[in-house]
C-alpha cells in the first residue's frame, strides 16, 4: 500500500499526459530555483559595488585617476562604475572639443549616462520576467494535470459495477500532485520575482541619484572652464 500511494509510485502509474505534465512543472522549478539563485548572487553583487564605489567616489579621489583606473579594469566594471566611465569619457571628449559651449558638452554626457544606465538595468532586470512567467502559468499547467486524471478516475470508475474508493483514490492521487506541483514551481517563483522587482527598483535610485549627482558635479566644471577660457 506504501508504494502505491509513494511520489514515485504514483508518477509511474499516472497517464502519458499526466506525466508530462508533471515533467514540465519539475522542469519550470528547477529553472525557477536557477534564476532564483543566480539573481540572488547578482544583485547583492551590484548592491556591494554601488556601496563601495561611492563610498570611493565621494571620498575626494581624482576623477582623472578614478577614470584611468576603471578603464585598466576593462569589462570587470559595472553598475555605478559603467556609468561613470561612460560618463567621464563623454565629458572629458566633448570638453575637448566644445569647450565654449557647456549645455552641448552636458548634454552629450547625459545622454551617454542614460544609455549606460539602462544597459545595467537591462542586466538586473534580465531573467525576472521567466520567473513571472513560471509564477503565473504554474498553477494553471497543475490544475490541467489535476482535471485531466480526476477525469480518466471517473471515467474507469464508470467502467466498473461495484466501485470502491481504493479503485479510484490513487487516480485523484495523481492528479492532485499535479496541483501541489504547480504550487511548488509558483510559489518561489512569485516570491523571488516581487522581492527582485524590489531590489532592482532601489538599485535603479541609487543608480539615478548618482547620476544626477555626478552631472551636477561635470556641470559645475564644465562653466569653469568656460569661464577659464
């Protein structure tokens, strides 16, 4: 009786399509946990790097040793530090060559902050849908396994003269695992992707904050030099 009311038991009794179903939410969770993990990892990452580089930036070091620094790391550098690449750099070849005209020069470097920082929230956000989607899809795919061996019981029930609920009890088994595993995909999946929502949100402040803050600074130098001219 043991076996015949087991996980695996009921697995290897259950319909073709019973199976599938189960194999597919078994699937959906494990790359719900994947992204789970790996966005976990990503943004406590992107949340210790804003961390220290601002502390850094905002220590009084020289932005041209700053710049020199970040670009000698190549590729390593993200978040807050891409945006001040990008931003330095546009600045610093815009001064250059317009240096009478600091609105051009500003604009020019706003610009390629904006577009540094949405290729980081592009990076923070990548994935995070999926998990929408396993969240909200999950149960629905349980619930088809659920109606369809509920209805394959009653249909051999029907099939039968004295009906017992031995006969038809590990059927309903069946189909209800579907359901409780449409709920084990769902529910972690929701959960990651409103707490990640969250964190990403906050992050994109910190990101936003910055660079409002590190125009304000670039603007200042850059009627500076105007007037130095």
């Amino acid at each position: 009786m043991h076996a015949e009311i087991s996980f695996i038991g009921l697995f290897l009794e259950a319909s073709v399509l019973v199976k599938l179903v189960m194999l597919t939410l078994l699937a959906l969770s494990i790359a719900s946990w994947a992204v789970i993990l790996q966005r976990n990892k990503l943004l406590s990452s992107a949340r210790v790097k804003s961390l220290r580089f601002e502390d850094t930036f905002w220590s009084g070091v020289d932005l041209n040793r700053l710049y020199k620094e970040l670009i000698a790391r190549g590729s390593a550098i993200s978040g807050l530090e891409s945006m001040f690449v990008a931003g330095f750099k546009e600045y610093t070849r815009l001064s250059k060559v317009n240096s009478k005209a600091p609105e051009a020069v500003m604009d020019g470097t706003s610009r390629a902050m904006r577009v540094s920082l949405s290729r980081e929230m592009e990076k923070l956000e990548n994935h995070l849908p999926l998990l929408a989607t396993i969240g909200s899809t999950s149960p629905y795919i349980g619930l088809f396994g659920t109606v369809w061996g509920i209805m394959n019981s009653f249909i051999a029930l029907g099939a039968v003269e004295n009906a017992t609920l031995a006969m038809v009890a590990p059927g309903i088994a069946e189909a209800l695992i579907a359901t409780a595993m449409g709920l084990f995909a769902a529910i972690p999946a929701v959960i990651g992707y409103n707490r990640f929502t969250t964190q990403v949100d906050k992050i994109e402040m910190t990101y936003a904050n910055f660079m409002e803050e590190f125009s304000n600074i670039l603007q200042r130098q850059a009627y500076s030099e105007k007037e130095a001219v």
